[in-house]
C-alpha cells in the first residue's frame, strides 16, 4: 500500500495504490510488480524548481520504485528507489518559470522482491508514505 503526501502546490491524483507481490521462482529473478494509475499535477514557480521524493515504511521488506513519465514540465529524474530513512531524492528537476501554469506527470511505482523475501501474502504489505515536495531548485 502506498499512500501519499501532498507538499505545496503539489497534487496526487488516484489515491493510495495497492501493489501486490506473489511468490517468485526459487533462484529466479526478481519478482515485480508495475502501478502507473497516479498521476502528479504541479504550479509552475515564480522560480525555477524541482520536486522531490521520500518515503517512510517502518519495517520495509521489499523494493519500491518511482519514475515520473509523460513529465509535461521539468526534467524527470531516473527511477528512485525508496527506502525507509534515505534522504529526499530529486525526482523531476528545472520547473521552467514560464509555459503553462499546471503541469502533470505519470507515477509509475514499481515493486519487487525476490524469492528469498518472501512475497505480500506471507509477509503483509509495506505501508509506503511517499511524500512529494516542490521547491526552488
């Protein structure tokens, strides 16, 4: 379960997602799962900007990542992988002044764990709190 913050003139749109993680291949490769029905709507700045990305998941088992597609403002960082206590990440960077005064993005999470992980059905879910936040750049 993902659930999201909202940080100034910053708007998630599609509610809290559920990926769900079914058991893997004994040795195989990592097993995942893609999400890409949240979309992220922002204001353009009086400064050039940028957004950044956190998450909080005490007790974190599996991998959680976040790609901003179809950035209609700015320059989408590549996939950030969240994980509990890392630092705020850039995640879209140079937020023109000028243009449209909206602007959107595609979030596309992707999860995954490997067999030895176990899988959301034996473990329960991670509870992400992904907190996005637009700021000068």
């Amino acid at each position: 379960m993902i659930s999201m913050s909202l940080g100034q003139a910053i708007t998630v749109n599609g509610g809290n997602q559920t990926l769900t993680l079914t058991t893997g291949t004994v040795g195989g490769q990592l097993t995942s799962v893609v999400n890409t029905t949240s979309t992220l709507a922002y204001k353009r700045q009086v400064v050039i900007a940028k957004i950044t990305v956190i998450t909080s998941c005490v007790g974190q088992r599996f991998g959680l990542q976040v790609v901003a597609t179809t950035v209609t403002n700015g320059t989408a960082a590549p996939a950030v992988t969240l994980v509990n206590g890392n630092p705020a990440t850039d995640f879209i960077t140079s937020i023109s002044t000028k243009g449209a005064k909206n602007a959107t993005c595609t979030l596309q999470y992707t999860a995954t764990a490997t067999f030895e992980q176990g899988n959301s059905s034996e473990l329960g879910n991670d509870i992400h709190t992904v907190t996005y936040t637009i700021q000068a750049q």
